[in-house]
C-alpha cells in the first residue's frame, strides 16, 4: 500500500531539508542569543560592581572629608594649645626675673626692672609701654627715665641719641 506518490515523497524531502535547515539556522540565532545574553549578564554584574564600587568610593571620601574636618579642628586646638604654652612660658620668665636675687649694686626694683627690659633699643616711652602691659601701670614716664639714668650709672643699661630721641640699650652682664 502506498500511501504518498514518489513526487509528493521529494516534495516532503525538500520540506524537511529545508525545515532542517531552518531549525540548524533556528539553533545557531539561539546560541548567539545565548552568548549575548551571557554577555549582558556579565555587562549587568559589571555595572552592579562599578555601583557597588562608586557607592564604596562616595563613602569613603564622606569619611575623609570628617576625618579632615576633624585634622583642622584638632590642628586649631593645637595652635591654641601652643599659644596659651607660649603665653606661660612668657609668664615664667617674667615670673623668675621678678623673684630672683637682685643684683649687688642695685635695688630689689631696679633689678626687676632691669631683667623684665628687652635687649632691643627702644626709647623710653617703649620700655614704659612694655612694662604698663606686663603690669607695672602705675609707672610715670618720669620714673622710668629716673630708672634708665640710674641703670646706665650703674653699667646696666647705656643710651644712645639718634637725632632728637634718646634710645636705651640694655648691656648684657
């Protein structure tokens, strides 16, 4: 029994061949597909990791602008901190020259006053306004030209005229 006549059996090869065909063409588009689809996926873990990356980087400079935040303040409490040191051992200093001995051939006073004077020459209105800041506001101009003239007797301190103003110089000992 025949079912199908010779020409109809080609007919049904030819549309099987090319049904194969297709399905081969079919095979290869999915395996492409597949291909880009795997690429896709890794361009997607790739962009979640520069997320994940850029999201880890803006926190970090957030931590470090705190952190330098934090450097200036304490750079501040620093420079504070030294200037308030520099401000005692000033004080010392002035502390010790009003306590020491006073030397042999001058007063208490006059000793304080010598070791409290800078080495710079200055004029007397200068050494007055240096002394009235330390503390001694009291002091007259009067008084502390009488002071210089009898440091200078004594060898402690030595004037020099420059024009119309008198400068004071303290001589070291």
């Amino acid at each position: 029994m025949k079912f199908m006549r010779d020409s109809e059996k080609e007919q049904l090869k030819l549309l099987v061949k090319a049904c194969m065909l297709e399905i081969s063409k079919l095979k290869m588009d999915l395996r492409k597909c597949r291909e880009n689809s795997e690429n896709s996926g890794r361009v997607r873990e790739l962009e979640e990791t520069l997320k994940l990356r850029e999201r880890k980087i803006a926190e970090l400079e957030g931590l470090m602008a705190e952190k330098d935040k934090i450097i200036q303040d304490l750079n501040a409490i620093i420079a504070e901190k030294e200037s308030r040191i520099s401000d005692l051992k000033r004080y010392r200093e002035y502390f010790n020259a009003l306590t020491q001995k006073p030397e042999r051939d001058l007063t208490s006073f006059q000793s304080q006053i010598y070791r409290l004077l800078p080495d710079e020459r200055s004029t007397a209105e200068e050494l007055l306004s240096f002394l009235n800041e330390i503390g001694f506001r009291d002091m007259k101009l009067d008084n502390m030209v009488q002071i210089l003239r009898n440091l200078e007797r004594k060898g402690y301190f030595r004037s020099v005229r420059e024009g119309e103003m008198v400068l004071w110089e303290k001589i070291e000992r």
